[in-house]
C-alpha cells in the first residue's frame, strides 16, 4: 500500500486498488470513525492543493446544498433528492478537485493563460480524482459519501450537451450530484477573483449562466439557481476570501493522516486513540487562530451553521455577539503590535470567562470577535454583551509595566423566523455593532427581532 507522493510533475495514486480491502469489523476500527476522519482527511488533502480562494470549498458546499435542497422540493426529483442525497453532496463535494493532487505545480499555478498542452493536463484531475476515489473505495466498500465524491469528481466537468470531459456524457448520464456541483463550482469560479483575472459580478454570472441552461448546464438546476439566488447571495457574503489557502503543511498533514488511517494494524482502542490524536493535530490549525486560541473565521462560521441548524429544527433561538475592540488601531500605534497583541490574548482570556461552556468564541478578524449562543434569546445575548463588555473595561493589560485600557462594542442578533440563512443573521449583528459604535462606543445595540421562544 503507497501513500501519495507528490515529486515534481509526477504524483503516484493515493491509494494501490490491488491491496485487499481494509478489515471493518467492530474489534479492528468503528465504521462510523473511520468514515468521518477518512472524510476529513480527504477534505484537508484536496483543500491543501486548492489554487483557488480561501472560502471556495466552503461557497461550493453551500450552493451545492441549497441547489439540492430546492430540487428536493419538486415534484420530479421529491423521491430522488432526500435528507440523506442533501447530507452527503455538502460532505462530499469539497473533493470535486481532489484529482489536482496530481497535477504539477507549474500547471496548478501558472498565473497565465495555459497552453493546449498545459489545459490537457488541468483536464486530467477529474479522471485522477475518480480513480483516488475509486481506490478508497476498494478499501470501504459500499461506502455512499466515497461512491457520491467519485461521482463528483469524475463528472463535474461533463457538460449537459456532452462537450465536457472527461468521458464526454450527457444529459442524465451524468449524475445529479455532478450536474449539481457543475453549477456551484462553474458560479464560483466566475464570481471569485483569480490571479488571472478579477471577479464578475452577480447578475454577469447569471446572465452566463442562464444563456448555458440546457448548454452546459442541466435545465432543472440552472431553475433551481434562479429560484435560490437571494441565498446564493447570502451565502457568498458570508464566506467572503478574507485569507489565502494553498499548497502547504497541510498537505503533509493530510497524506500522513490518510496514509496512517489505511495502513494501521493495532488493537481498537489503541488505534482510535491514535486516529484521534492525528485528528486532533490535523483540524487545530485549519479552524483555530494562533494567537488567541480561539475558533478563528472559518470555525465560527461551521459552528454557526451547526446550531442554526439544530436550533431551526427544534425551534429554538440561538443569537450571535458580533465584538469589537474599540479605537484598537491606537493601541498598535501608541504602544506597538506587541502590546496589541497581548491585549487581544487577554481580551480572548476575558471574553472565555464571561461565556457559558456551550457557547462558542472565536476571533473573526484583526480585532474582531463573534459569540455564537445556542439556544439563547435576544435578552440573555444581551446580558452576556453587558458583561463582555464591563469586564473587558475593568481590565487592566500589563505591558511590560505599562498600563493599557481598551473598551469593547457589541451588536446584538438573534435568528428571526423570516431568516434564510446565518448570513441574515451575522448581517443583523453588524448592524447592530455599527449603531453601538456610532452611539460613541463602549456601548452594546441589539437588532430587531420577532423572538424565537426558546422551549
């Protein structure tokens, strides 16, 4: 069994498909854990050799979803498109580019046009990633999330009319979870700056688009955009590319987590404590910021998007805390980042003694903070806000004998039912930071909101 090797223009197969299949039994390793990490080892490994933006994949599974979700609604697909079709197309469309493993660096990121010869070998990632995928599924057998990722990343260049590649197909002959992504993708590529060319807008990408309905794209999907677009919008503001991601650490991280995965031949419980601690290593830098400690960006909006969720399900509230360091560019200016940086470690050390262990922090920005509260209403955000704030004002920040006072601002949010996405939300909370600035800072504003009662 080899692990992937990435040597110049060269890059082996992820996985040898001749070794006998992995042992699932109970004593030797939990399906359920297996699945999960080999799906997040995946995610980091086709993340890690993305080119493109930082919040790509994040954009790609929500349209991917929202487009599902709409389709599920329809008479024609209502038995085709269930919970479970919905579920595995957000997990398993990150990996619709994992095939970019193989594909050399000097093609990967030529920051100019490609060649005929340099597009044919772009070209070649979705028949490398089907084959990776392939691989994997010889070793777990019978696996859906595998079976529906090969899937995607096999056919989500195929085109409606059949001008696509790399087998040519058409129509339905391409899967519905490929014709899915097809769009996701082709609408985030078109409305993302890339290093050749800015970003267009939306109603350009439309227009593209809707002139490829029953081109390039499936005729049903391209109705289920027009009928999403409002959440497509939501969507792309939320996971704007505030942060680069590309080739780097991770993908050794990736491949070595994926390597020891296949490759382990201990007891159970030895070996699930094992996996978790790679786990654990693997997914602390991609969601944790260095300084603070804290959930950074990315964190807190797969956190967000969890509880509201669940919270929407069971009808419950959750509110968010938008925080903002007041006038902290002075701090910096005044004292120096090394000062501004000790104050953002002990705001963070402030803010975690001011929460419930159920509620989450992360550092969103420079100076920027987001609490996300589960199951909580607009008053008890607004509580927890009042004291955030009067505890960080008390606090005294030692520099190095020097002694520095900063104040906070806070918006107030909570989920209303009118609200299609966290986007909504997040929006709200920004308002609401803005007034609580405009009213002289140091103050705490609260959005409007019909309350969600909480059971």
């Amino acid at each position: 069994m080899q692990a992937l090797i990435i040597d110049g223009d060269q890059a082996s197969e992820l996985l040898d498909a001749e070794d006998a299949p992995v042992n699932l039994e109970p004593e030797r390793l939990a399906e359920s854990e297996t699945r999960d990490l080999a799906m997040f080892a995946l995610d980091k490994l086709s993340e890690s050799r993305d080119p493109e933006t930082g919040a790509h994949i994040e954009r790609v599974q929500g349209y991917s979803r929202l487009l599902a979700q709409y389709l599920g609604t329809t008479e024609k697909y209502h038995d085709i498109v269930d919970a479970e079709f919905i579920r595995l197309i957000f997990r398993a469309s990150p990996l619709h580019d994992i095939g970019k493993v193989g594909i050399s660096d000097s093609v990967l990121l030529k920051p100019g046009k490609l060649t005929g010869e340099e597009v044919s070998i772009m070209q070649a990632h979705a028949m490398l990633g089907a084959q990776t995928l392939q691989a994997s599924l010889q070793k777990f057998s019978g696996v859906p999330f595998l079976q529906m990722a090969r899937d995607i990343a096999m056919a989500h260049h195929e085109r409606w009319d059949g001008k696509g590649y790399p087998l040519g197909i058409f129509g339905t002959n391409i899967p519905l979870c490929a014709r899915i992504v097809a769009l996701a993708d082709v609408y985030d590529a078109l409305t993302s700056r890339r290093i050749y060319r800015e970003a267009i807008s939306h109603a350009d990408a439309r227009a593209i688009i809707v002139r490829e309905r029953g081109a390039h794209f499936d005729p049903d999907i391209v109705d289920a955009f027009l009928n999403t677009e409002a959440q497509f919008l939501a969507i792309k503001d939320q996971f704007r590319d505030d942060e680069q991601v590309g080739p780097g650490p991770r993908l050794t991280a990736a491949i070595a987590l994926q390597d020891e995965l296949l490759r382990q031949n201990q007891g159970s419980q030895q070996l699930n404590e094992h996996l978790t601690s790679l786990n654990h290593r693997l997914q602390k830098p991609a969601v944790t910021d260095d300084l603070t400690g804290l959930g950074n960006r990315r964190a807190a909006m797969h956190r967000l998007e969890e509880h509201w969720a669940v919270c929407h399900r069971r009808e419950r509230p959750v509110a968010v805390i938008a925080l903002d360091i007041d006038h902290f560019k002075q701090v910096n200016d005044q004292y120096g980042h090394s000062a501004g940086d000790i104050v953002l470690k002990k705001v963070a050390d402030v803010l975690r003694s001011c929460v419930r262990s159920t509620d989450i922090i992360c550092r969103v920005g420079g100076e920027e903070f987001l609490i996300v509260l589960p199951s909580q209403t607009l008053h008890e955000a607004e509580v927890c806000a009042h004291r955030c704030r009067q505890e960080v004002g008390a606090h005294r920040f030692d520099f190095s004998g020097q002694i520095i006072r900063v104040t906070l601002s806070a918006g107030i949010a909570t989920r209303r039912a009118d609200m299609q996405a966290c986007a909504n939300l997040l929006r709200d909370a920004d308002t609401a930071l803005c007034a609580a600035k405009n009213a002289g800072r140091n103050a705490v504003r609260a959005a409007p909101a019909d309350p969600i009662a909480a059971p």
